[in-house]
C-alpha cells in the first residue's frame, strides 16, 4: 500500500465518522466530561474526535510501513480529516441541544 492507497483508506474510513461520533457521545464523552470538564464543549468533542482521527492514521501508518509520515502527507491527511469538522460541528451541536433540552 502507498500513500495514495492509504489516504483512499482514511477517505473511506471517514466515511463513517458519524458513527465513531455517535459512539464516543454516548459511551466515552460522558466519562471524559467528568474529569476534563471542559468550558466550550462543542469544541472539545469536535477536537477531541478529529485529533483521536489523526492520531489513530498516523499510529496504523507507523505500524504498517514502520516510519512516519511524510509533510506532504500528513498535510493532506490533514485536509481530509478537517473536510469532516462541518458535519461534526453541526452533529455535535444537535447532540448538546437534545442533551439540554432533557
């Protein structure tokens, strides 16, 4: 596999974005709440996911060809990752509005 091959991988994965989302609201979020505890929460999910995104291409790259990535790559793994902070932001705002309104 090379890069091109990988960041087809990433695109694909972030795909489904919305279901890691979903999860780490409901099960992990909750947890981290309590002892971060943060004052804007919207842009803590939003980097919180999109940092655990990167840090899990960089770590499968590293395992998989035994090196880090290259500046050019990690600029358009980059773009692909914050392409999905739209959809988050607006996901993560719904998910905070429903959770207030309870």
């Amino acid at each position: 596999m090379n890069d091109q091959e990988f960041l087809e991988y990433i695109k694909y994965d972030l795909k489904r974005i919305d279901s890691d989302l979903k999860g780490f609201l409901e099960v992990y979020y909750p947890m981290l709440r309590t002892s971060w505890n943060p004052e804007n929460e919207s842009s803590f999910i939003t980097g919180w996911i999109l940092g655990s995104k990167e840090s899990e291409y960089s770590e499968g790259y590293r395992k998989k060809y035994g090196q880090n990535w290259g500046q050019e790559f990690l600029f358009l793994v980059h773009q692909e990752i914050r392409s999905k902070k739209g959809i988050l932001e607006k996901e993560i705002a719904r998910y905070l509005e429903e959770k207030s309104s309870k």
